[in-house]
C-alpha cells in the first residue's frame, strides 16, 4: 500500500481556520444575557480547556492567557446586528466584569 507524505492534520487544519463565523454555534451553550449601563450584554463563560489563545481584557487591559478561565461579552441589543455585535465581542476576565462597566 502507497503511503502518502503530505499531513492530513495540516490540511485539516487548513479547513477549519477558514470557516466563516458561525453565530449559532458560538452563542450557544451557558450563554446569558446581563443588564449594564442601560445596555443588554450576551455574557459567555470559557472554561480553561476552550480558552487557546491570549486576549487582552478590557477592563484591565492586561493580557488573559491562554489556560485561564474567562468570560466573552458582546452587545445584545446592538442596532447593526447579531453578526455586528458578535464580531465586536470581547473576552474579560471574570474579576474585571464583575466589577466593571463595560
């Protein structure tokens, strides 16, 4: 049987980074919605397991790394869309937006 060289998790991989935003999937499970400043907020937990990447948090504005538990925030009530106020999303610290105001 032929062996091929070429990685098939490499090109996987490739596929995956292109998908197109999917509003459903990410706003679905633990999603709830929170009242702020006179504003609806659409507040998402990340367990540590989902959380791959490092963001800066705005309430802070220190880094929220990689590994570390957090929170995604984005506007509810938003007057261009769900799809607009999904890609303005933020990811916080869950100390920073419990004591902040976005």
């Amino acid at each position: 049987m032929v062996r091929s060289n070429r990685s098939r998790s490499r090109a996987a991989r490739a596929r995956q980074e292109h998908q197109e935003l999917d509003v459903e999937r990410l706003t679905a499970g633990w999603r709830r919605t929170e009242s702020r400043s006179g504003r609806e907020w659409n507040v998402q937990p990340v367990s540590e397991a989902q959380a791959v990447k490092a963001y800066l948090c705005p309430g802070c504005g220190l880094d929220v790394a990689p590994g570390v538990a957090h929170l995604v925030a984005w506007r509810a009530d938003g007057v261009l869309g769900d799809a607009a106020d999904l890609a303005s999303r933020r990811h916080w610290h869950i100390h920073c937006w419990r004591i902040g105001t976005p």
